[in-house]
C-alpha cells in the first residue's frame, strides 16, 4: 500500500471530531462541538456530551466525506478513539465506527486519544524520526512522554500529580467568574495583564521536590493560590484585576511546563520537543517554549492551534501511522477504556 487513506473517528469529550487523512496529508478535519451545551454548567456533563454525539456523528462524517471528496468505499482504514475519556461518549464514537467498518469492510483501528494529540504534527511537519519528547498538555491530561515511534513506543516520564493543566486553567476561569472552557479565555484575558504582578506558586519545582518529582507536575496549590488571593481582594473591599491575575496564573503554569519540558530533553538526550493537547494552543506557552528551545538547541514541533484542541484528523493521522507500520487491526469485540494508559496506542 503506497500511502493509506484513513477516516478518523473522535468522540471522548464534548468534540465529535472526523478526519480524513492520506499518509500524513491532511484531506478533511470537521468538528461539532457540544460545548454550548455544557456553559451553563461549568463543565462538560456526560449524558449531554454523549447525547450531542449521536446527534452530530452522521452530518459531521458526510461533511468530511465531502470535503475530502472521498467515498467510505475507498478507505483503507477507520481508526476511532478507544480512550481515555468519558464511557459513554467513547461508546458512541466506537459503536459509530465499529458499524462503518462492517458495512464497508474496512479495517478498524481503536487508538489512544492522548497519543493522537501528539501524532497530529505528522500532518503538518512530515514524519516524526525516533526518539523524541512530548509534552502532552490537555483537559484532563499533563504529561512528559518520551516518543520512541509514535505507533509502537511512547512512555510515560512523568505527569501531574494532581490536577491537569486545562483543568486548572478552567477552575481558575471559574473562580474569575469566566466562561468554560477557561482555557481560551485566560489566553485573551491575560494578554492586557502583567505576568510579574502577582507571584504564584511554581509547584513541584523546589530542590527536594526535584528528586522525587522531577518530571511531575502539580497545579492545585497554584489554583489554590489564585483562589486565596481573590478571597483576600475581595474581603478587603477592593476590586480584582482580572487580566493581572489571569497573567500571572498563566505565567506560573506556562514557567514551569516549559522548564520540565526542556530539562526531560537534556535528561532523555533528545534535541526534538513536540507538543499536543488543548493547552498547547495556548499563546504564552508557545511563545516561551520557542523562546527556551531555541536557547537549549531544541528543535519544537508544534501542531497549529486548530489541530491542538479535540479532533478527528488526530485519530485518523495516528491511525495511519499504525497502518503504514503494518500493525494488525482492533478485534472485533473492540471495548472504550476511560482509563487507556498512554503506553497503549493501539487497542
Ligand atoms: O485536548 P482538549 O481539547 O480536550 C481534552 O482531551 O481534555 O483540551 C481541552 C482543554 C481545556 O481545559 C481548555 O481550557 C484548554 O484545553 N485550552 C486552553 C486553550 N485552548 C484550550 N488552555 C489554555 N490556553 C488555550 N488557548
Ligand atoms: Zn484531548
């Protein structure tokens, strides 16, 4: 097979995502997002979540087919999210999947959503060559991976202890009495705010902390922090600076992704540093990340903003690179796993 053409499915949070991609070309990328549905709640809730896929998943893949103007008759493969991610709209996205494999006998493969948010950048800076970092940044997930192949070797060096990074960036939202996802909206804020104003908390960054935890994270005494700073402003009677601490948040949680990314590189020996996930969509991660690569000599591989955040072309980049590999397909009994460790790609 010269390059494969293969139909990504995404479905484990409040995205349904569609892909289409031949080798590491990018042909479609449609997405419809339920998060209207969650504003109200603060947060993503399942049942909506799952409900909004069933509804979205056939308008969404025919505007994919269209787009790429590719018939289901000439895939080579179907790949669909089998986790992490919320159960029951996982079970959409492969239920979909399963059935679209069957009806046109094509091969299904059920992948790793977090690896996907590193596979995306095949589909704008070509293959990976082994042997690389990852810092995997998203909603539910903070982690450092060291990338052997990115369809048979990925590890885990280290992850939050505690709470993600977007998840930080949504609750620090929330106490600033922003909208969700917080994420976006911290990134606007804080580019009129000053990053030195306040000093928050670095977490696991201290000298003890760096034999035990040195590739760790922990944001939930800087949400802490920012929470009690707040408390303090307002009991006092006077007003908060919204873009101030938004700033200065930011710049906690961005110092310290990035000085953990660089030093995994020396540790590791590798000149090559990609990231993936929602937050590194983010303006004052990628900023800083380019500035302290290039100081290190650390080539940084960053997908575009649009391809950073949940989506189907994710899937079907990462399930091309393990049918181009000649890995054999899910079976047929293929399960959602909330709980898929990064180290398993293919389920
Ligand atoms: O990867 P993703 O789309 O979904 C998960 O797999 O979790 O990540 C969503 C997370 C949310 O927490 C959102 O607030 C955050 O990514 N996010 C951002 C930005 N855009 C999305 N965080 C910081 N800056 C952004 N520009
Ligand atoms: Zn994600």
């Amino acid at each position: 097979m010269s390059e494969p053409l293969i139909l990504g499915i995404e479905s484990s949070c409040d995205e349904t995502g569609v892909g289409i991609v031949r080798g590491t070309t990018l042909l479609a990328n449609e997405v419809a997002s339920s998060v209207e549905e969650h504003v109200r709640f603060g947060g993503v809730v399942p049942e909506v979540a799952s409900r909004a896929h069933l509804q979205a998943f056939v308008p969404t893949l025919r505007r994919a087919l269209a787009a790429a103007d590719v018939d289901l008759g000439d895939l080579d493969g179907i790949a669909v999210t089998a986790g992490p991610g919320l159960m029951g709209a996982l079970v959409v996205g492969i239920a979909a999947a399963k059935a679209l494999a069957a009806a046109t006998r094509t091969p299904l493969y059920g992948v790793n959503h977090l690896v996907g948010h590193v596979a995306v950048d095949v589909l704008e800076h070509g293959r990976l060559p082994g042997g690389s970092v990852a810092l995997l940044v998203s909603g539910g997930h903070t982690s450092l991976l060291r990338v052997g192949d990115i369809a048979t070797d990925v590890t885990e060096i280290g992850s939050t202890i505690d709470d993600a990074a977007g998840e930080a960036y949504d609750k620090v939202a929330r106490l600033l009495g922003l909208p969700y996802p917080g994420g976006p909206v911290i990134d606007r804020a804080a580019a009129d705010g000053d990053p030195s104003a306040i000093s928050f908390p670095r977490g696991l960054t201290g000298p003890r902390d760096r034999q035990r935890h040195r590739f760790d994270f922990s944001f939930s005494g800087l949400k802490t922090a920012v929470a009690r700073w707040v408390e303090t402003r307002e009991r006092d009677g006077l007003d908060v600076p919204v873009a101030d601490v938004a700033a200065s948040f930011q710049e906690a949680v961005c110092d310290v992704l990035t000085a953990k990314a660089v030093d995994a590189c020396a540790a590791v020996g590798s000149d090559r540093l990609l990231i993936g996930g929602g937050v590194a969509a983010n303006s004052r991660l990628r900023g800083l990340l380019e500035e302290r690569c290039a100081a290190a000599g650390i080539a940084l591989r960053r997908p575009r903003p649009g391809l950073c955040t949940d989506n189907g072309a994710m899937i079907a980049a990462l399930g091309a690179q393990v049918v181009e590999r000649g890995l054999p397909p899910s079976p047929a009994d293929l399960g959602a796993d909330s709980g898929l460790p990064v180290s398993r790609i293919l389920v």
